[in-house]
C-alpha cells in the first residue's frame, strides 16, 4: 500500500539522504544478495531467542532492499534478471524470517505463537504467488493492504520494541486480508478479459458468417 502510493518518490530520498551511493558504480545484484544475508540471518537470530538482534538485521537487509534498485536506475544498469533476482531472494527473506520465530515459539513451547508464525509464512508466500501468477495474464496487480515493506517493517519494530504479539495478530490478519484483495481483483478482472474474449470470438464468427 505505501510503495503504491509512494514508490515514485522513493528514487529521491534515497538520492538525497545517501548520496555517497552514487559516487561510483556499485553493481545492484551484489547489493541484493548482501542484503539478502543480512535479512535472512534474522531467522538465526529469532530461533537463538536474540530477538532485537533479528530486528536490526532486517532493518539493515532492508537497506539494500530500498537502495539496489535505485543504484540501478541511477547507473542504468537495470536488468531482467536483477528484477527476478531480487525478487526471489525477498522471498527467501520473507520464509527464513519467520521460520526463525516458528522455531523460537516452538523453544518456548508456545504452540498459539507457532501456529500464528505458520499462518502467516502461508499467508505471505500465498500473497507473493498471487501476484506473480496473475501478473503473467494481467497488465497489473495492485498491492493491497499489506505489501512486502510494511510486513517487515512491521516485524523489525515488534521485535525491537517488545509488541511482537500484536504485530503478529496485525500481520496475521492483513496478510490474509491481503490474500483476499488479490484473488478478489484477479477474478474480477480475469472474468472481465474471458468475457471479452468471447464476445470477440462471437463477433468475428458473426462476420464470418456474413
């Protein structure tokens, strides 16, 4: 939702809050698979317990999330397989970060919090595919009320801050609410392109026939 409504902003802030970014070439994927370590070591840091530690490495990861692919605009350097590297290794992310807090409850012999860990690891790889799939038929899928930024912004700020439960109840529940917002747009609009194909084909046999 916020990339949506403030993705073309972005490429600014990032030009004016770190500029030492572009004194120089830096090569984008390297940037995102750094970052990828960073986050992805979160999920050792939350199954050890360390849950503030897990916190600030996704913050970190984040960074070079934000930051590859506007070295990549700004150097031109933008490639096909840039975009798909950085978005499969989100997703890697996305599934150690919570599988390190589906351990760390499971230590704590707290089966509500594994549970809850479990629905939203389904949640947001469901989210994730939804896009991806329906993106191969339509021209666009928008994000809905949950996208990737806010999900682990909001899993850095519960850990760090000690609110890790209701940010795991906020994440649980927009993430499915999310789910709901994609399937609900792909059928409108996949029914919306079968109609008009059939009306097409009808009109063309129509012709034929004249």
């Amino acid at each position: 939702m916020i990339k949506e409504k403030l993705g073309h902003r972005i490429d600014g802030w990032v030009h004016t809050l770190f500029p030492f970014l572009f004194w120089r070439p830096i090569n984008p994927d390297a940037m995102t698979v750094l970052g990828t370590l960073v986050a992805g070591a979160s999920g050792l840091a939350f199954a050890s317990g360390d849950l503030r530690l897990g916190g600030l490495l996704l913050i970190a990861g984040g960074f070079f999330d934000l930051v590859d692919g506007v070295v990549a605009r700004h150097f031109e350097s933008t490639t096909r397989f840039g975009a798909f590297l950085d978005s499969s290794l989100d997703r890697v992310v996305d599934i150690l970060a919570m599988l390190g807090l589906f351990a760390f409850f499971l230590r704590e012999s707290d089966g509500l919090g594994a549970a809850v860990c479990a629905w939203i690891l389904v949640a947001t790889v469901l989210t994730s595919y939804a896009k991806a799939r329906a993106e191969l038929m339509l021209e666009r899928m928008p994000g809905g009320f949950l996208e990737r930024g806010e999900r682990i912004g909001l899993l850095a700020i519960g850990t760090l801050t000690g609110w890790l439960w209701p940010v795991l109840g906020l994440l649980a529940i927009g993430s499915s609410v999310t789910v709901g917002q994609r399937f609900l747009y792909a059928y409108r609009e996949m029914g919306r392109l079968d109609r008009e194909a059939t009306h097409g084909d009808a009109t063309r046999g129509a012709e034929e026939a004249d």
